[in-house]
C-alpha cells in the first residue's frame, strides 16, 4: 500500500514538475499526468479500476456542478443598456491607465466610458475610436461571482452590418455570435500594438480595404455596441442555446447548457 501511495505521489509530483516548465509539449504532457494521478489515485489507492475511470472524468464533467447549480437559474436581460459610468478605483483595476495609454499611442481616441450590470455579470468598458470613428476599440473589466477578468477590442463594422471583431477574449465565450459577425480572437494576454496589427490583417485576409468600415460618431459607437448584443440575443434564441420563459426572462436551454460544457473541453484542451 505504501508502495502504491509512493508512485501515485511520484506521478503527481512529476506532473507538476512537467507543467512548469515553459515548452508546450511538456507542459502538456505534465496536465496529462494530473489526469492520470487521478485514475491512479481511484485505481490503486481506492482497489477499483472504475473508480479510477471516475476520478479522471470528474475533470471533465466537473463544470456541470456549475451549470446545474448557476448557470440553469440565470436570468440573461434581453438587452443591454450602457449607460455613463465612473472608472474603477486603482486598487480594483490597476492597469487601466496603463492599457489606455498603450492604446492612444496607436492614434486611438477616448470616448467615453460606460458600464451595465445585471445578475449574470458587471461590465465596465473604456472606449476608443479612430479620428475617422473606423475603427473602435475598448477595454473591458468583467465580474462574474468571484471572477474578475478584463479583456481588450478592436471592432470594424461594414454600412451593411457586417462586423469584424479582433479580441483577447480569456475564455471560450459563452454564447454564439450572431452570423453577422466576423471573429479574430488572440489567445492570452497581448499588448495593444499586437491586436491592432491582428485585426488589421484580419480585414486584409477578409478582402476588406481600409477606407470599407464605415465612420461612426460617439452616440452611434454605444448605440451599435448595444445592437451587438440585442442581435447575439435573438441569434440564439433562434438556434434554441436561448429561451424566453413565460416571465418574458431569458435563459439557458439544455442544448444551450451542453454548448457551455464543449466551451469548457475546449478551454480545457487549449491549457492541457
């Protein structure tokens, strides 16, 4: 038994040693062998090859605690207002100066800052346009529960409603987007420079020449950010991810809560 106790420890600790390590392949090799310490753990240490079976699918099948406790009673507005809102204390955003900094030195201009709120998550955005009002871009600070995350953007929109988001986005998002848009997504953390220069040959790649995306004034910007989301609302709501219940409140269909759950394999599989 102590012989037992010993591998599965040595494979444990191995594991962690491999995930420190900077190069992907090691890296995921040792997230692999977290899963294998778990089988082992069920298997040798529990006596029973299918509780080691479960241990290492409870890494997968962990997120539906979430989304049957959580995410099953949320009640998602069916339009997000923005509305004139104070910037975050240092203390609770400390890079805010910094990244605003960064992304007017990309010739971007501040145009105002703005928030919403509601039961599922509180957004606050700082947001930028070009001179020509082309091309915009936002930082976003996000809260949901206990997790605090903020993300940057660069959006450029067609007359005809055609929109091409390049973003940093930190996760798999929880919604699909509507079919009129187009999205880039950098993964990780990246300097402003380098997700300006993505979306750029984002619209090169999409045949879209410079001079396409239409000039937006400040009031139309915040107006067509609040579009977006009106229209990924209705868009799954027609694809059944969505429902309106007889309380006219919007909320997640079984379809909608197994597409959560691939969200989180695919995140899962980025890190491993």
């Amino acid at each position: 038994m102590i012989s037992d106790f010993l591998f599965v420890a040595g494979v444990a600790v191995l594991s962690f040693a491999l995930r420190s390590f900077r190069h992907p392949g090691l890296f995921r090799l040792g997230s692999l062998g977290i899963v294998v310490t778990s089988f082992l753990a069920g298997w040798m240490l529990g006596g029973h090859l299918w509780l080691g079976l479960v241990f290492a699918a409870s890494w997968f099948l962990l997120p539906w605690v979430e989304i049957l406790s959580r995410v099953r009673k949320l009640r998602i507005p069916s339009d997000r207002v923005l509305s004139a809102r104070p910037p975050p204390p240092r203390s609770e955003f400390p890079d805010l100066a910094e990244l605003s900094a960064e992304i007017e030195g990309e010739g971007f201009e501040h145009v105002g800052d703005v928030g919403c709120e509601d039961e599922t998550l509180r957004q606050f955005y700082r947001v930028f346009k070009t001179p020509c009002g082309k091309t915009q871009a936002s930082i976003c600070l996000a809260e949901q529960g206990d997790i605090t995350f903020y993300y940057l953007s660069v959006t450029s929109r067609l007359p005809g409603g055609k929109v091409y988001l390049t973003w940093n986005y930190p996760f798999c998002y929880g919604l699909k987007f509507s079919p009129a848009t187009e999205l880039n997504r950098i993964q990780g953390i990246a300097p402003f420079k380098r997700i300006i220069a993505s979306h750029r040959d984002f619209l090169n790649e999409s045949g879209i020449a410079a001079n396409a995306p239409a000039g937006l004034a400040d009031a139309d910007i915040l107006e067509a950010m609040q579009k977006d989301f009106r229209s990924q609302i209705r868009h799954n709501v027609d694809i059944g991810f969505l429902r309106e219940d007889a309380e006219r409140a919007i909320r997640y269909t079984s379809r909608g809560m197994f597409f959560l759950w691939f969200q989180f394999l695919r995140d899962l599989m980025r890190i491993f």
